[in-house]
C-alpha cells in the first residue's frame, strides 16, 4: 500500500507516495531525479548507491523509505554544492578512476572519513582508506590511486 | 600509415568537423567504455591540427553520422582510430593551410591554436572556407607534434563522474519516457511462462506486460512501478521447459569431448606428448564481465524510425543484428552510442539494447529505458570461456627448448552481434520459436585469434605447434572479454616455462633471457627484473614470480613480477609492471589502463569463477562472485617504455596473461606446489598439494 514520505534531501523537502519498502536509492534516482547516487546492485554489496543519512555513509538501495522518514538525506550533488568536497579534489587530480561508475558512492563514503579525520587533525593511513572502502567494488582496477588520493585528501 | 578504419571511412568530413566557431568535433566510430579513449583521440586531434586540447569535442559513435568502426576491441582503439584520426587531422592541417597562405597572400605562415598569421594578418580555421569533403591521403607527412601527444591530459570526462553528474546511460531521462524491465526465465531451456497478465495490467502505474515465449518484461510510466513490477512477475511467473543439466565441476570434461572444429595456428612438428620433458593440462572457467553498472538502454520508435542509445561497443553490428531480430531495414535502425559502466568485453550492453527496442516498439512514440538487475548481470549476460590448454615441451640437455605443442579446448570467444548466422542477443533467442543463440566463434590469426590467443610462444624455439579447438556447444553463453583466450594461454605457457627452468635448475629470469632474442621483449624483462629487485632474497612465506608475453604476438610488449605471501591465505603482496606500447599518446592513460588489466587480471586468477547447475548460473550475487576488494590489492608499479619513433600500441589488454602467470609462478616459488587450474583458491593449493 503507497503511503507518503517525507524526506529532507540535500536541505530540501522531498516527498513521495510509495510502498513504504521501496528503497530510498530508486526515490532518489526516479522520483527527485538525482542520478548522481549510482544503482550497482540493489543488495547493499558494492557500495555504489552511498549516501548519508543523518551524516552517516548509507547504503540507499537496502535503505527503506519508511526508515528515513523526516531525516536528513546528503547525496553527491549536496555534497557538491557548494564546489567539488577536498576528497572529490584529490581524485580529481589523481585521475583516480577509469568509468568512474564506483566513485559517487566512494565519494560519499570517504568524504565522511575524511571530514572526521580533518576535524581530529588524524590524517588516514592507507590502510584505513582500504578498510574504510573494503565494502566498495571497482571493477576497473582504480583502487590504488582512489587510496592515494583519499589520504593526500585527509591530510588537509 | 594505414588503418582499416580509414578504408571503411575515407572521406575527411566523416572524422572531422569545424561547423561550430571555435571548435572541432571529432566523430568517433570507437566507444568510450571507461579507458579513457576520448582523452586520447582529443590529444591526437590536438596536437595535429595545433589547436588547444580544450576546444576539441567529442562525438560518440552513431550510426546515423559517424564512421563504422566495427566494433571497440582488441586494444585496437589508439593503432585504428588514433591512426585514422591523425590522418584526418593532418589533412585538414594540410588544407587549411593553403587556404590561409591563400587568404593571407603569404607563404610565411604560423599556426598556433587554431589561428594562422603571417606579417600581413590573422586567419583561423573557422573562417576558412574549405570543402572537406575530399579523401584523407594516408602518405601525407605529418606536421610536428606540439607534445600534446605524450602528455598526461586530464580525462575530459573524469571530473564530471567524480561530482554526480549525469553521466551514464542510467542516467538520462527523456520526457514521457517509459521503464521497462525484463524478467529472465527461472532456468536455461524454459520455452515458456505462464502468468496472470490481465491482473498485472491493471495495477496503476503499469503500461503493458509483454509474453513472448521465454521473454517477460513490463513496462511501467516510473521506474519504481517497474522494479516493484518485475519482482512480483518473477515470484509468480510459472517456466515452462526442461533445464540444461550441465553444471561447471564438468566444464573442463565436456570441452575436451564435444565435437570440435579445428584450427593449426602453428605449423610446426611441435612434440608428442610421450617425447616430452614435460606436460602439463591447465584451465580456467567461465567469468563474469561483472561491470559495476548493470547494463542499461534506451529506444524510441516513431512509427518509422526505431533509435537505440547503447554502451555497446558496436553501433553498426548492433545495428545489423537488431535489424536482423526485429525485421527491420538497417536504415531505420539509428543506434547511438552513450557511455555506461566499465566495459571489458561482449558484456550484456547489446542484449539490454534488443530489450529495449523490442519494448519501444509496443509504445511507440514514447521512450523505454531498461536496465538490468544485478542478478541478471552476472547470471545472463555472455562469459568470458572456460579453456582447457595440454602443452608438451621438449628440451636439450643444455635444457633449450626444442619442440613445443599447444592444444587449447574451448568455446569461441565471440558471440558479438552480427558475426553469427542468427542474432545473438539474448531477449531475441527467447521468444517464441526463434533459434538459440549459435555457438561462439573465433577471430582469425591475423585479428589475434581467440581460443588460440598467444597459444605461440615468444621465445625462440625451433619447432612450435599449436591446434586450436573450439568447441560447437556452449554449456553457457561464451563470448569476447579482456585479452581473450591471452589470460588462459600466457598463464599456462609461463608455468610450463618456469617448471622447465625449475627442472634444469636454472633461474626463471635467465631462463626466459636464454630464449629471448626479441630486444623489446629483453627490455620490458630485464626492466621488470630490475625494478623488482629480481635475485634479491625474499622474506620466509614468501615468493616471486615472473611472467611476459607480447599481447597477440603482435601488441604491446609486457612483463610482470609479482610477490606473494603465503601464509593461512595467498596474498599479493606487490606487482611491478613493464610495459612497452611503442609511442605513447597519454602515460597517465597507459599507466590507468596497464594497473587495471592487471588487478582485474588478479581478481580472475586469485577468485572468480562461474557456478551453474540445472541450468541455473548460482554465482550471480557479489557474496557468490566474489571479486577482488580494497584490502586485497596490492602497491602496483608500473614502468612505460616510451618508444616515440616507434607505431603506438593499445595497452588495455597487455598486462592481463603476465599478470595471471606472475602470480602462479609466485605462488609455486613460495609454496612449491603448481596450481594449474583456475581460480588458485586456497581450496585449489590443497588440491594441488594432493597431486
Ligand atoms: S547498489 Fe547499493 S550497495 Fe550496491
Ligand atoms: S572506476 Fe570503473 S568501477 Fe571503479
């Protein structure tokens, strides 16, 4: 049965009537039309749909719209807003990516990382970066310069 | 110079364009799949006509306006159309050159960015009035190279992936466009469904649920409806048919008994068997393509014209195929190229795109996008083959190799549209009455062969045979991925090398230099070699191994050497790469394309492997086609032998077999125990163990 949800996406209100399963990825993607957030398996097993809810790395596609409800939702083109996060900087100049498909939900999760570690002035360690995104696949073979560029990120 | 693409496609308007003041479109006949193809042709542009890099755009390849480039494969994109594009580009040079000397009544004429100037004035390439319809000659001498070409240029694309823009296939959304998605049959033989359509058709949001013999989809007015759709046809939908009974522990059992044909890729005596020093049987399985993103389409058919967006690697295949399986003329097929998730290979892109032309055509007017579900990814699109390889080798007492014999069974490694007597896209073989996808076949040894590729070694050794066969049924559906039967073949030829060496108690090293007289296949070994600290000890638990072979015995030259630890696990703990792809247009690209071949290449080795049983692919999650993850991999090294006088090379293939044999012939080192069957599991060492 569709009911209507609630969600504070990117500091916008936006809603939906929708089977309250109906994963907050496909309301993002189909409903708001932010596509930035990437569908890769639907499973909660690649990493691809990451977003924050409450500040905190999620995984959309396994994240039900009747659990977020009245949160706060940041996707990639929130987290862009106001121009590209330090993390997105240093892929950038790293070239760290080949169809780049993994890197918004790499993006969300290491941009929390990295804020965090900012803040305490804790750069990561490589070692941190690989078991902070052990939960993400990249197909293409990219994840050494993803690390690199996410500690040169953290580094401040 | 010379390059197919250019014969198929010899007028310069069909590569270039200067219609918008200020820029040059470059139209594309290759895909843009992730590689980084676009940079580099843009850098090739460039750097020849000498504008800047920034006003060079990019047209991706369709068919109703760009060249036919066949299809984006065999690291072909950068010899084919960088080769055609120079051409292109320094005949446009060459014209509007003249056309300025004209303008300016001046021979004394520079060019820089676009803008030619003489003592007497200024004109640039936009407000030239020359016809470019005219044949590019491919004798024309080239203009100097403004170091644009050999320059790490940025990926023009990267940044607006890395910030969530709309970017992919996925994303593109059309007004009034409609969501299709297709329900695969529970099993391989179902000839049938049985479902209760009518109470599908009225939920609201629903626009038609289509039944065609094995083929269910449901189109729906949102994406959300057709997800929710699929999911509740998929639990209720009734199959009808006997499934396949083959399950993949057989594969090896049924690809050395099948009925074959046969191709002799080598001429030579080679060795029997019982004269052999050594013989050995390896294999590897099926894999999976497993890009990140789901394959995805879009069609619109408007009563006339059927338009396809694809991130197919063929336009002008796909479009024959689709024309063929719809019974439509190719000229009102268009299909257009649109980039999606990393392509390695004949992944289910084009099989997505006959799914989506067959669901626009029952609304017409009105765009469907499909995409497929991750299960459906890895459990329904083509394979990379399983193989089976037997190699014989005889040697002198010196331990020189003298006879070699190859044998290598399998399926054929294209399936790709359009190059099978019936279409080979899968929603098309499911439908009523139209026939099974045909067994894949093999390109030719000129093209690098597929069953057979690099079944020849490149060493020097007098007497080599080698007989392909390739097998005329498939277990599952086989066809093109990274490298093709390269990975298989250069793992199985550099173990077979390092037991030879092993045996004579020679080091693998000076083993492979002995055989070498080929000085770029020296230097990309001893670089390798050096770089590795070849020789130095290595810690307890530990081992190192090399591999190299020269991609298709016609492509970039490439050595690995990897290091392993081997504890309660095997771990990589490093790989050093060399690589020699003759003149390079962009080393960051190289270097990109070089590191990924190469842990793609360790995740298939070390872990992947396609499960089936009674008909049913089992392995079609990420928790049961597990690939390699973040703290897996290891530092990679790369060195690019830059040889700038010499032809360019594709490099996104080359690392792929030495890789693969680098980490068997480290396991062996470190352990001992030969490993000759892919994946090298720890399950797989204690067989080994065993033997
Ligand atoms: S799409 Fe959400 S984890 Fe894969
Ligand atoms: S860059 Fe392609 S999946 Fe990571």
């Amino acid at each position: 049965m569709s009911e209507t949800f609630t969600v504070v996406v990117n500091g916008v209100q936006r809603s939906i009537d929708a089977d309250p399963s109906t994963a907050l990825l496909w309301a993002l993607r189909d409903a708001w039309g932010l596509t930035g957030t990437r569908f890769g398996c639907g499973a909660g097993s690649c990493g691809a749909c990451t977003v924050w809810v409450d500040g905190v790395p999620t995984h959309s596609c396994d994240t039900p719209l009747w659990s977020v409800a009245g949160k706060d939702v940041t996707t990639v083109e929130g987290l862009t807003e106001q121009g590209p996060h330090p993390v997105q900087e240093a892929l950038i100049a790293h070239q760290a990516g080949q169809c780049g498909y993994c890197l918004s939900g790499i993006v969300m999760r290491s941009a929390a990382a990295v804020d965090e570690a900012r803040a305490a002035g804790k750069p990561l360690a490589e070692d941190d970066v690989r078991q902070c995104l052990d939960g993400h696949l990249c197909r293409c073979g990219a994840h050494n310069r993803i690390v690199r560029a996410i500690v040169e990120a953290s580094e401040g | 110079m010379s390059s197919p693409s250019l014969s198929a496609n010899p007028l310069l308007s069909t590569w270039l364009d200067f219609d918008t003041p200020g820029r040059v479109t470059a139209h594309m006949g290759k895909s843009e799949l992730g590689q980084g193809v676009d940079t580099v042709m843009v850098q090739v542009v460039a750097d020849t006509l000498g504008v800047d890099a920034a006003r060079i755009d990019i047209k991706a390849p369709d068919t109703a306006t760009g060249p036919d480039e066949n299809f984006t494969a065999g690291s072909l994109s950068v010899p084919h159309s960088g080769t055609a594009l120079l051409l292109a580009a320094a005949n446009a040079r060459q014209l509007f050159l003249a056309a300025a000397r004209e303008h300016l009544g001046n021979s004394d004429v520079t060019l820089e960015d676009g803008t030619f100037r003489s003592a007497d004035g200024s004109i640039n390439y936009w407000d030239l009035n020359v016809d470019t319809h005219v044949e590019i000659d491919a004798d024309i001498p080239l203009p100097p190279s403004s170091g644009t070409i050999g320059s790490s240029l940025s990926r023009i694309d990267l940044e607006a992936k890395i910030t969530g823009q709309p970017s992919y296939l996925s994303d593109v959304r059309l007004p009034n466009m409609a969501y299709g998605r297709v329900i695969r049959p529970a099993f391989r033989g179902a000839v049938g469904v049985d479902i209760n359509r009518e109470e599908f058709l009225q939920r609201p949001g629903v626009v038609d649920v289509v039944v065609d013999g094995a083929f269910l989809a449901v189109i729906a007015d949102t994406e959300i409806v057709a997800i929710e759709t699929a999911a509740e046809l998929g639990t209720t939908a009734e199959w009808r048919g006997e499934p396949s009974d083959l399950t993949d522990d057989g594969v090896c059992g049924f690809l050395t008994t099948v009925e074959t044909d046969e191709t002799l890729l080598a001429e030579g005596e080679g060795v029997h068997v019982e004269a052999a020093t050594h013989s050995a049987q390896y294999s590897r399985p099926f894999i999976a393509h497993a890009s990140i993103g789901p394959a995805t389409a879009l069609a619109h058919f408007d009563g006339t014209v059927l338009e396809v967006w694809s991130h197919t690697q063929g336009v002008y295949p796909l479009r024959r195929d689709l024309a063929r399986a719809l019974n439509m003329d190719e000229a009102d097929v268009r299909v257009r190229h649109f980039q999606g998730a990393g392509c390695y290979g004949h992944n289910p892109a084009d099989d997505a795109a006959f799914d989506a032309a067959y669901l626009a055509l029952r609304v017409p007017n009105r765009p469907v996008h499909v995409t497929w579900t991750r299960e459906d990814e890895l459990g329904w699109g083509p394979f990379g083959p399983a193989m089976v390889v037997y190699i014989s080798a005889a040697t002198d007492d010196d331990g020189r190799i003298t006879a070699w014999s190859w044998d290598g069974f399998g399926n054929g490694h294209s399936s790709r549209p359009s190059t099978l007597p019936t279409p080979s896209l899968l929603g098309y073989s499911h439908l009523s009455n139209k026939p099974a996808i045909p067994p894949s076949g093999d390109p030719p040894l000129a093209a690098g062969a597929g069953t057979g590729r690099n079944s020849i070694p490149g060493y020097d050794i007098p007497s080599v045979r080698a007989l392909a066969h390739r097998a005329l049924e498939m277990p599952v559906r086989a066809s093109a991925m990274r490298s093709l039967g390269a990975h298989m073949n250069v793992f199985a030829i550099e173990s077979h090398i390092d037991d030879l060496a092993r045996q004579h108690g020679i080091d693998p090293l000076e083993y492979r230099l002995e055989h070498s007289s080929d000085p770029r296949a020296r230097a990309v070994i001893e670089t390798v070699a050096a770089q590795a600290g070849w020789g130095t000890p290595v810690a307890e638990d530990r081992g190192r191994g090399i591999g190299y072979a020269r991609y298709k015995g016609l492509g970039a030259w490439c050595a690995v050497v990897a290091e392993v630890e081997a504890i309660e696990e095997v771990r990589v703990t490093g790989l050093w790469i060399a690589v020699d792809c003759g003149r390079v247009i962009n080393p960051d690209g190289v270097e990109n394309q070089i590191e990924g071949g190469a842990l793609q290449s360790l995740s298939w080795t070390l872990k992947e492997r396609v499960r089936f049983s009674n008909g049913v692919v089992t392995s079609n999650t990420w928790e049961d086609y597990p690939i390699v993850t973040f703290c897996e991999v290891p530092p990679v090294h790369t060195t690019i032998i830059d040889r700038p006088e010499e032809k360019w090379l594709g490099a996104g293939e080359a690392s792929m077999g030495p890789t693969a044999a680098a980490i068997g012939n480290a396991i062996a080192d470190a352990l001992g125990v030969r490993v000759r069957d892919l994946p090298i599991t720890s399950d797989a060492i204690v067989a080994a163990m065993g033997d």
